[in-house]
C-alpha cells in the first residue's frame, strides 16, 4: 500500500497543461480578484449545490467479437454529451481507456470548464516519450480511473490497494471559500467477479485507502464501481463508519428520502446492453457507491439519482454502459439554521438510522456466499443465441 504523487491537468487554449502549485496559486489570486479564467469557477458560491457523480464508462479495449455488441465509438459520443447534460461540479470515471480519454480532452466542455487528472499527448505514441513529459500516462493501460473536477486539485495521487494493479485515484478540492472546507475525492474501481474470496479483498481495499485518506485530517469520499456484489458487502459501509450515499437518500424514513428504492446500478432487467456484453446474465445488483467519511459537513438537497440509465437511441439495445451512474447533490453545512435543514434535507454527516438498519441487516445476510455461474443448459442457450446474433451482424443481417 502506497502513495504516488500526480499532477492535474486544465486546458490553457492550445493543449492540456500540467497544473503547478504556482499555477494553482495565480488560481486562487485570479479568484479572489474575480478575474475569469478558463474554468467556470474556482470555488463554489455560498449554498451553491455541489454535485458528485460517478460512472463505469465500459472500456473499449475487449476483443472484436465484443466490441461488435458493446459499440464504443457511439458510447463514447454519447459520454461528453451525458457529461454535458448531468453538468458535475466532479465526475469520477472508471475504465478509461487512451481512446475513451482523448475523446473527453476534444470535447469543448470538458475544456472550457474541468480540471482533469489524467491526459494522452495523441501526438505521440511513444510510450516512454510519454511517460517522461506526462508521468501519469503509465496508469493508462489498459484503463484507469479519472476524475474531472470544475474545481481546482489541490493535490492529485494515486494508491496501490491489497490485490490489484490498478490504482485508486484521489483528488484534493476546496468546496467552500476557506481551506477548511478541502476535501479528498477517491475514483476506485474494485476487484470484479462474485466470490468470497474477492469479496474479501474489495473490503480490504476500502481499507486501505481510508487507512491512508483518515491521517489526512479532511473529510473524504470514496466512489466508483466497488463491485459490491454480495448483499452482505454492505458490511463495508457498516464496519467503516461510512454513509452510502444512496442508502442515506432512499432508505430513510423521512420524506422524500424514503422511497425504499434498491437504486441497482447493474441491472440486466432493465439495461438491455448486458446480455448482449455477457450473454444469459440475470444479475440485479448495487455495484457503484459514492460513499461519505463519518463526519463529512454536508446536507444531501435531493436523493441520489441514478444516471445513464436510458438506452442511446430508443429503438435500440445499447445502452451508454453496462452500469448505471449515480450522482447526489449537496450543500456544505454551513447554514445558520442548521435545524431547518435537517428538516428539508438529509444530512451526509451521520448514518440515517432507518437506513443503517437495512444496511446492517444486509451485512448479517451471510447465507448465500457462492459465486454466480450460469447452469450449463442456461449457458449453451445463451451462447448459442449470442453466436448467431454476432454472426447476423458480421453479415449485416441485423
């Protein structure tokens, strides 16, 4: 378990440039003078909704025959467009491939308002040439996590975590006009597949990382696609004192966060995508979490939503990934009647009772602990349907 040091990235007009602690310095000054710069802005205004948001992009990076269902290039036309429309004050993003990645660094919006943590020089594809001028390019194989910030990155680091290559991606941004309302952002994307054994391992690296982000004495958020697939996995949350933030949102019992609903974010009933990407799958599951520290200073305004979850075009079965997206808004707690907002909103500071319940039943639910695997009949089935469909578009038959 370990800690490496990046850079962030912003737009300066002709290319994405390496943010200093001396530019970073002029963007506090411009700010404070109120001089425009080519962010949106800086910090947000007094009782300015803040919103957070995550998604699992799908990488391009799979063998032909899934590229075939999976259909990144219109995927990722559709990403800047969604991005665009959910408008995120930061978006953390999983599975980020080179190619997914340049089209982000083209988009105008993306340019003209976010900070970014990552960046592909497309001029050059020498990787060690790279590497030298942009050292965080090594995260980029095959994919990585992101995070696009309209707020500047204080600081930007990577962590190693228990059982994989991949690292978790963390930001420092200042949500409020003093440096005591810095932050920490985490993009994690967490050991996938449905056993014990990675279920183990996905809780110890949460671990690992609030190991490393507690010492750090600011509130933080972890988010991304955790893989929580079992529903006693939710003892991550329990064990570590965080608040879920769909949980706290929609397991209430206060009006209007009490809908009770599940909020699945891989969901093969409703997301047609899936069975085309991983044939005979059947799964409902919360995979994604955006998950708040104990403590963290802020009231929810509204209940976590789910994002990404309509399909591309109406007719059609693709849709922009096979997971959903979640995304919350908050204000900071800084009111002057802070029990006029416990009323109307949902404190993120503490466990709602009601929803702690759920998620410590859930955690106590250790009956079924085996992996997920089709019947063989189930399997030839699906594999056999998903062949000739394949081969029907190789054709142009469909």
């Amino acid at each position: 378990m370990s800690r490496r040091e990046l850079y962030s990235y912003r737009w300066d007009g002709t290319k994405w440039a390496i943010v200093t602690k001396s530019s970073y310095s002029e963007l506090e000054f411009r700010s404070s003078v109120n001089i425009a710069t080519n962010v949106e802005n800086t910090v947000p205004k007094v009782n300015e909704p803040i919103r957070i948001s995550t998604f699992n992009i799908l990488a391009d990076c799979f063998p032909w025959f899934v590229e075939m269902a999976i259909r990144s290039v219109e995927r990722y036309e559709w990403l800047c467009n969604g991005i665009i429309n959910l408008n995120p004050t930061i978006i953390g993003l999983n599975e980020v491939t080179s190619t997914a990645l340049q089209r982000l660094q083209e988009c105008s919006f993306i340019r003209e308002n976010y900070f970014i943590t990552e960046t592909y020089d497309e001029n050059n594809n020498d990787n060690t040439s790279q590497m030298k001028n942009f050292p965080n390019t090594k995260l980029l194989f095959p994919h990585v996590c992101v995070i696009l910030s309209k707020l500047p990155l204080i600081e930007v680091f990577a962590l190693s975590v228990s059982g994989r290559k991949r690292e978790a991606i963390v930001g420092k941004v200042q949500l409020g006009s003093t440096i005591e309302t810095c932050v920490y952002i985490c993009a994690h994307h967490a050991t996938p597949y449905q056993t014990v054994k990675n279920a183990q391992l996905r809780a110890q690296q949460i671990r690992d990382i609030i190991d490393i982000l507690e010492p750090l004495n600011h509130p933080f958020i972890i988010m991304g696609d955790l893989n929580l697939y079992y529903e006693f996995e939710d003892a991550i949350v329990i064990d570590n004192k965080l608040i879920d933030a769909w949980a706290q949102t929609h397991f209430s019992s206060k009006y209007p966060f009490n809908d009770k609903n599940i909020g699945y974010t891989f969901d093969s009933l409703k997301n047609t995508l899936i069975p085309y990407y991983i044939p005979g799958a059947c799964n409902q599951m919360r995979l994604d979490r955006i998950l708040f520290s104990d403590g963290f200073p802020a009231f929810a305004i509204t209940p976590c939503i789910i994002w990404a979850n309509e399909p591309i075009k109406s007719d059609n079965y693709l849709f922009p990934s096979d997971h959903f997206g979640l995304s919350i808004d908050f204000v900071l707690d800084k009111t002057d009647n802070n029990k006029q907002s416990e009323i109307t909103m949902m404190s993120l500071s503490k466990p709602d009772p009601s929803a702690e319940e759920i998620l410590r039943h859930n955690a106590q639910n250790s009956n079924d602990q085996r992996p997920n695997r089709l019947g063989l009949i189930r399997r030839t089935i699906a594999l056999t349907s998903h062949v000739t469909w394949l081969g029907a578009v190789a054709l142009g038959l469909k």
